[in-house]
C-alpha cells in the first residue's frame, strides 16, 4: 500500500503575483550538466513540476503558481506548478532527491 506524504504549502500565489513581488521576470533554465529545469524569479529559485515543463513553450503567466512545498515536515522548497494541478503533480514528482 503506497504511504501517502503530509504536503504543505505556504505563500501560494500567482506566477504574475511573484512576479510583480519579486519586480523581476519569470525565467525557466536547464541546468547544463543534469538537464534538470529550474525557474529563477528575483530572489526566487526552485523546483518546476513536470506539468510546469509541458507548459513552458505554449503556456501563459496566468497558467504558472507559486507555491513554498513542505514534505513530511521537511524544509519548504520553492515551487513552480500549473493552475489546477498543482497538487497532483507536487505529489508525485517532489522529493530530496531532485534537488539537487
């Protein structure tokens, strides 16, 4: 039987919400050496859920929130997910082991 996780989320907000806050732009970048996909905003950076990628090329500001994620009580990663399946997709794609 599959364990299901404690998952947190605090400071969800809008891509275009983040944006306006952080006064900087939402960047997608892939990380050369693993071709892991990570967003930059401002200060922000962080984990980009599979349903985010399949959005990246054709997708608008208002399909991407944000979101800080806590696992089981673990420490709160920043977040980058589609509008309506975000907790789906943390859900099955979050762990310490992409961090990285």
């Amino acid at each position: 039987m599959a364990t299901q996780n404690n998952i947190v989320s605090s400071n969800r907000m809008s891509a275009r919400q983040l944006i306006i806050s952080e006064n900087s732009e939402l960047q997608f970048i892939q990380n050369p050496n693993t071709g892991k996909v990570f967003f930059v905003c401002g200060s922000k950076k962080g984990y980009v859920s599979p349903a985010a990628k399949a959005k990246m090329a054709d997708g608008t500001i208002d399909d991407f929130q944000y979101a800080e994620v806590s696992i089981d009580g673990g420490a709160a990663v920043p977040c980058l997910m589609v509008v309506g399946n975000a907790g789906q997709n943390v859900k099955r794609s979050l762990g310490a082991d992409l961090l990285h």
